[in-house]
C-alpha cells in the first residue's frame, strides 16, 4: 500500500531559499508559506529568518559545525509543527521568559552592561525609519551578530527593544508583549 497517497499536506509550509549576495556570498532565507486555494500553488505568509554566510563558506557544507547543521535542521522543523498547529500555539500569548531553563536564567544574569549594550547596538543596527517587526528585528540581530553571546533567548532581546521603546531610542506599534505583533523604528531626529 502506498501510504505518501493517503497522507494530506498540511496548508503550511517553511521555504527555505538562497539569495546570491553582491559580495559572491549567500543569504539562506526562512519563510513561512500558506497553501492557496490554486491547486499546487503556496503564497508567502510570514518572513521567518535570514543568515548571511561569506563567499565559498557554503561551497561544502561539510564545513559547517555539526552544531550549526543540527541547530538548522531544529528550527526548520520547529517552524513547520508551529506553523502546523502541532506546537502549542503561542500566538495569543505574550512574549515572555517563563519557560527559560536555569541555564538560559544564569546566562542572562551572567551578561556584562557591555554586553547588553552591544546587543542594543545590534537591535538598532538594524532599525531604520521604516516600522519593521520586532521579531524580524530580534531575528536578524541574533543570527547576524558575529559576538553573540551564547544561549541567550530571543525573548531577552524582545525585552531589550521594549526598554529602546522606554528611552526613545525607538518608535513603537501594536502590542510590544508579542514580538510578531508589533513594529518598531528609529525615532527620526529632526
């Protein structure tokens, strides 16, 4: 019996695809996709993540540490059973920190004020006076921080940008407890 005839697609999907970058290197894109009402056709829902890797690192990605390899194959499947309803769903909550392990708790502890205020760089580095949302903002800055501290969440960089919000180095819109419902930009200065 032919079991792949019985078995039906779930109407979401994780995209993940190259882009050449002007330096010859290659951004791997994240996205989430909902299957439309055409028959074999997908539309773009929800832009996940990127990370950029330099010319030649991807030639042979045998390269690449079983770490990293292992950490991407965990976050394609995490998005496609969140995105399938098959993870508790989160959507409706507020971003928060209840489910952090005592690691995750000490590492936080363990940050310097230089290393959270480089992480705040990183954050607005990536902010301009466009409203972007807060969870591309957090996204980006994690997986392009070359110095990223190790094991810090991303519900500690959310937090990071509501106290950007709270000194008005930011603008903010929508609900800033939930980091994929709310946009910010840099306060322009004039």
């Amino acid at each position: 019996m032919d079991t792949h005839k019985n078995a039906a697609t779930l109407r979401n999907a994780v995209l993940c695809s190259l882009a050449d970058l002007p330096d010859g290197g290659l951004r791997v894109v994240m996205d989430d996709l909902r299957k439309s009402d055409t028959a074999g056709m997908w539309q773009h829902r929800t832009f996940v993540t990127f990370k950029d890797y330099p010319p030649g690192m991807l030639a042979d990605p045998v390269g690449l540490s079983e770490a990293e390899l292992a950490d991407f194959g965990f976050f394609v499947l995490v998005r496609l059973l969140a995105v399938n309803g098959r993870l508790a769903d989160t959507d409706d909550a507020p971003d928060c920190d209840a489910h952090l392990t005592n690691e995750k708790r000490h590492r936080i502890a363990a940050l310097t004020e230089e290393d959270v205020a480089r992480i705040d760089q990183q954050l607005l580095s990536h902010c301009d006076g466009q409203f972007r949302k807060v969870a591309y903002i957090v996204g980006t800055a994690m997986s392009l921080d070359p110095e990223r501290p190790p094991g810090i969440p991303d519900v500690f960089y959310a937090g990071r940008v509501r106290k950007l919000v709270e000194r008005g180095a930011l603008q903010a819109a929508g609900d800033l407890s939930r980091m994929r419902y709310s946009e910010v930009r840099r306060v322009s200065s004039a």
